[in-house]
C-alpha cells in the first residue's frame, strides 16, 4: 500500500454573497498518495478551484470553511491560521495557475522573481540562492540560464512563462503540486511540452501532483487516479482506467460522450441538457437528478452516497443500490470503451 | 455541398503589418482558397500561425495588404461600392472567442442583437424589432425574458449564445467562427457545436470555423487547412488530413494532440518539428490527391512522402 500524503474529508466551504451563503464545497472526500497523480475534472463552478485554494490556504476573504478537516503530515490544513499557513505555502505544497503572465510580475526579471522564493524559504546566501536559481531555470528545460536569468517575463513564450512558473513553484522543493489548469492557456504543442515537463519532474523528486483541468485528453496523460466533481462533491473517482472504461455515475456519462468521437461524426455530439444547479439553494437529493435521464425517484429525496464498485472505484448514483433497476452505461460509451480497448491493443504491439 | 458552387475565393491573400522602418510582420503570407456552399472549412495552427489575422481580413477588419478576396463573386479588398458594402456587412459575419470581450457590457442583450438591424434600417416598425429578436433568441436556446437583462447576468455558453444570435440576425449566408467555443466548459462546447451544425442544415449556412483544437475542427469541418507562419503547409478533406498528414508540421500538431484514452496515452509517440530547415517560400503547392495538397519543394515532397 502507497503511503498517504493527503487526506480531505468532508470539506464543506461557503461563500458570504449578498445574496446569501453560497456552498460552493458540500462534503468532499478524497486522499492523494506519494508521487501520484489525481485529477480533479468538472465543469466551471464544480468547486474544483475552491478545493485547492483551501489546500493552500489562500480562500477569498468571504469564504469559510464550515466544516470538514484536510490532514497532511498528520497536521489540519483547515484549522491553520495565515500565520501558520506560511511555513507551509511553498515549502510542502506549491500551485502553479492557468494563466503565466498574470502570476508573474512584469516588472521583475525572472532570475530575480525565482530568487525571492528562494530566499524566502531556504536559509541560503545571496550567492547560493543565485546557483539555485539558475539550477531551477535548467531543471524545467530552460536553455541558457544565464542569459534568461536577466529577461522579463514579456521577453518569453507562453510556454517558456509557464516554466518560469514551474520553477518558482519548485523552488523550496514542496512534496505536493498543484497545478490548476496549466495548460489551457498554451497551445496543444506547448502544452505536450509541459506535460512532459511536469511528468519527468514528478519521476525525479518525486512530487504529489493534483491536476485540475477540464481537458479528457490531458486527463488520460496525465492522471494515476480521476476525481469527477459536481455541485460541490465528488461524486466518482477512481483509477483512470476506471473513469473511461467503466464509469458508473450518469454525470461522468455525460461528460465523456460530450467529447467528439471520430468513428461517428455524423451523430450530434451528446450535450448535457439543463445547467448547473445554483448552490445558493443546493437542491435535496442527487444534485445531478434534474438533468439525468436515469434518475430515479428517491434522487429527488435523499443524496446517495459513495457506493464502493471496486477497492479503487466509488461512485455516488442510486443506480448502484441493490433496489435500483439494473441500468447499464449508454450503448455509446460501451461502443468507444470497446474501440479504446482495440486502439490500446494497437498501439501495445507497435 | 457542391464542387463548383464557390461561395468565397481567395486568392494570393497577403496581411503584413508594418512594426517600424525595419520590420514588418508577415502575419498572413500568400494564402490562396476556396470556400463551398454549405460546407465546414476548418483552419487550425498554434498561436501567431495567422488563422485569426486570416479570417479578420476576410471580413475586413483590416485591409489585406495585396490579394484578393471574392464573396459571392464580389470583390471585397480594396474601395468598396454601397452595394457590396451592405452585402458584406449583412451576409458574412463573425463569432468571436471571448463572449465576454465582444458583448457591450452597458448595453442589453436586446440592443446588442438589434444592433447590425439598427444600423441597416431593416425593420419598419419598433415591434417587429423586437420580434426578430425574441425569435432569434429562442433559436439559439435562449428565451424571450432574457432580451432586457445585460451579459454579465449570463453564464459562458448563453455569452456565447448570444454572440451567435447577433451574428445570425442579420440572416447571412457565411460565418465565420474564430475559437467561438475555445473559452467554454467541455459539456458546453457540445451544446454550441451542436447548435451551430443545426443551423447550418436549416439554413444552409457555409462556416470558417477557426481553432486550435484540433478535435473538435476535425469533428465540424469538412475540410481543414493547416496554417504555419502564414502560410497554408496542408489543405484537404479532413480525413485526408487527419489519416494521412504529409507536411511535418501537421505532423507534429497532430501527434501533441492529447487522446481521451489512458492507454493509448500511455505510448503515445510525438514528433516534433521546428521548422527551421524549410523556407516555405521556396514550396509549391503539391497534389497527393484529390484535394489533398502540401507546400513543398520537389525534394521536400519526395521525402515526406516516401515516410
């Protein structure tokens, strides 16, 4: 058994609106093992944002955490107060956002806006902290480091920002990443670029890396285990294999036959009907009810919970009770799951 | 979708821009097409490749360098006469990415969507303004009541929505969609796609669809340019292009184009090209087949097809 880093339970975060408490996190439970990586997916306002920003301890001055504990290191991240969080931003768990050029400062070289966060953490001397620096801008494939060491973030690419980023984030050697949509601002070959990056940094210090994004493909790279998140909960994860192959919840359903499919491009692209619910007013029951065509009627009343279908996999639907009527996964996603499995089988013997 | 039925032609299309004395930007650089009626034409390339420059000078948002442009066999570079003006202005018109950006955030969504009437004078009376409008949203999925409320009360895919309302309004023949649904959530951009490819069969409509994603151009368009710094490197059926890519950069991008599949992910193999060895200027235009074609020297074309 892999040893656990990280352990969320129960997370319940709420927003003070003008227009009331809005529970942007109802009940979110997972954990992260050593040197994995776990995606969290879902759609813009799932609360998968708000999660990592409570891991890091950085929550808008209206949001509290109303209940829930994240351990690390044996240690409630939730209970820290921004004193406390100080020796632990940077230093054992780092984030890095979607957009480079808004998390760097124009105004600084990038030699310099690495060194900060070198000496804010480490014990180092200037001189040291220089080395450091330029041992960084080689680590996340920065050639001539001397040289870069002296530009301005608007003196480099996009993707060459985001390495920048990269490095800060590594500077004080976290154990944990988070990394909130790096690679969305960035084109596909770029962005190919930095995951590589990421994956060949992750094997050699060996980070915990939580990944969101909303991209399937950069999932399927990506991702040691899948977290599905909605309305504010989790309400599927398991091993990647298991999300694409074998996805139990309707709301996974949806959001894998949503992506195009190419044997069939004829057919309309599957669209989830209806919105979001507004978490103003959490609806009673399954949140997802509403829009799925396989709810049944007890979805309306009462939530379900995590039902266990393997020792890796868990899902949060009714349809996995014993009194629910058998309902199996679309005829779609079963064809593609076969043609994935073909496709695998193709590409493994190459 | 008809072989000789041209809707649009563009021919030698040249976009530079003059940065000082010295410099001068070739953004689009000698790019010659066809578009058919009621078809998908997708153009795909990274950022600076000149997609968008592409489709901006064809609208006319900028005034092309040299080359020339034929909708509905009028010419639309240089001086225009009123009548072709107004053709431009009604038939072909444009989807932009950020929903956000493009919408006047002080004006209702009433007023934006009569605006491209306002300005043509193409209602007799204040009621039937408004009743194109409430038609126009209910066919774009949204419903009457949000005509007097503002963008910002409306999630991303209703922004988006409503970019697409104002576009069709004015009834045109030819859109032109530059990333119009690159900003939105996965489960959304079906819902947009989906939409667009039902209006196209109602109406007929020809799109220029215009992204970086490549599945989901491969998924709309019927055929695919491939764009590198300013030049079309590939065009074809996008079949051709996506089973049988023959110019390194299409290559390239294709292979960085992560697959929703683990295990395929797992072995996936990119290549990688920079460009640097090949002066596009020296290529022609070669056939492989059918519609198919690559810019490439003689030699350039022998090799990459012999791989």
């Amino acid at each position: 058994m892999k040893e656990k880093i990280l352990d969320v339970k129960d997370l319940c975060v709420n927003f003070k609106t003008h227009n009331g408490n809005v529970q942007a996190i109802r009940g979110a439970s997972f954990d992260l093992y050593k040197g994995e990586t776990l995606a969290i997916v879902g759609e813009s306002g799932s609360g998968k944002s708000v999660t990592t920003k409570v891991l890091m301890g950085i929550l808008a001055k209206n949001g509290e955490i109303a209940s829930g504990e994240a351990l690390y290191k044996g240690v409630d991240l939730c209970k820290l107060t921004k004193k406390q969080f100080v020796a632990f931003r940077g230093k054992e768990i780092a984030m890095i956002f979607q957009d480079p050029m808004t998390s760097l400062n124009p105004t600084m070289t990038i030699g310099k806006q690495i060194k900060e966060a070198v000496l804010e953490h480490t014990k180092l001397k200037r001189h040291d902290a220089k080395l450091r620096t330029l041992e960084l801008i080689e680590l996340v494939g920065i050639t001539n480091p001397e040289e870069r060491y002296r530009q301005y973030p608007h003196q480099l690419s996009g993707g060459m920002r985001q390495r920048v980023v990269i490095a800060i984030a590594l500077a004080c050697e976290p154990k944990i990443l988070i990394a909130d949509e790096p690679t969305t601002a960035l084109d596909v070959t770029i962005q190919s670029q930095i995951l590589e990056l990421i994956k060949s940094l992750q094997k050699q210090i060996g980070l915990s890396i939580i990944f969101i994004t909303h991209d399937l493909g950069v999932v399927a790279n990506m991702a040691d285990r899948v977290a599905v998140m909605y309305a504010g909960k989790i309400i599927e994860y398991g091993t990647v294999e298991e999300i694409f192959m074998s996805p139990a919840q309707p709301y996974t359903w949806g959001l894998l036959a949503s992506v195009p499919d190419m044997a069939n491009k004829d057919i309309d692209l599957y669209s989830i009907p209806g919105a979001p619910p507004n978490l103003l007013y959490p609806p009673k029951g399954d949140a997802f009810a509403l829009r799925s065509e396989y709810a049944l009627k007890i979805d309306f009343e009462e939530e379900p919970p995590l039902f266990k279908i393997t020792d890796t996999h868990y899902a949060a639907t009714w349809l996995l009770d014993e009194r629910a009527p058998k309902v199996e996964m679309p005829e779609s996603l079963k064809k593609r799951a076969q043609a994935m499995a073909k496709e695998a089988l193709a590409y493994g013997s190459k | 979708m008809d072989q000789n039925d041209v809707i649009l032609e563009v021919s030698n299309l040249k976009q530079y821009f003059k940065m000082n004395r010295k410099f001068t930007v070739k953004a689009v650089d000698d790019v010659s097409f066809k578009v058919f009626r009621g078809e998908t034409f997708g153009i795909v390339g990274e950022s600076g490749s000149g997609k968008s420059t592409t489709g901006r000078s064809l609208i006319k948002l900028y005034e092309p360098t040299s080359g020339s442009v034929k909708f509905e066999g009028k010419e639309l570079t240089g001086k225009m006469n009123d009548e072709t003006k107004r053709l431009l202005r009604t038939k072909l018109q444009m989807i932009f990415q950020d929903p956000m950006a493009s919408l006047n955030p002080r004006k209702t969504v009433m007023n934006i969507i009569a605006q491209g009437l306002d300005i043509h004078k193409l209602y007799n009376s204040a009621g039937e303004r408004e009743e194109m409008v409430y038609q126009m949203l209910e066919t774009v999925g949204l419903s009457r009541e949000h005509a007097h409320r503002y963008p910002h009360e409306f999630s991303g895919g209703q922004r988006q929505r409503i970019g697409i309302a104002r576009a069709l309004i004015m009834s045109p023949s030819f859109v032109i969609c530059d990333e119009a649904i690159s900003a939105l959530d996965v489960s959304i951009q079906a819902q947009v796609v989906n939409l667009l490819k039902k209006l196209q069969n109602e109406r007929g409509l020809t799109y220029i669809f215009i992204a970086h994603d490549l599945s989901m151009v491969r998924y709309i368009s019927n055929r695919i340019a491939v764009m590198h710094r300013g030049k079309i490197v590939e065009i074809g059926l996008s079949d051709d292009i996506y089973n049988n890519p023959v110019h390194p950069y299409t290559r390239a991008l294709l292979s960085a184009v992560p697959h929703p599949n683990p295990h395929v992910e797992r072995y996936r193999q990119r290549t990688y090209y920079d460009g640097k060895d090949v002066d596009y200027d020296l290529g022609s235009y070669h056939t492989i087949n059918g519609q198919h074609m690559v810019l490439a020297t003689d030699d350039e074309y022998k090799s990459w097809t012999a791989q």
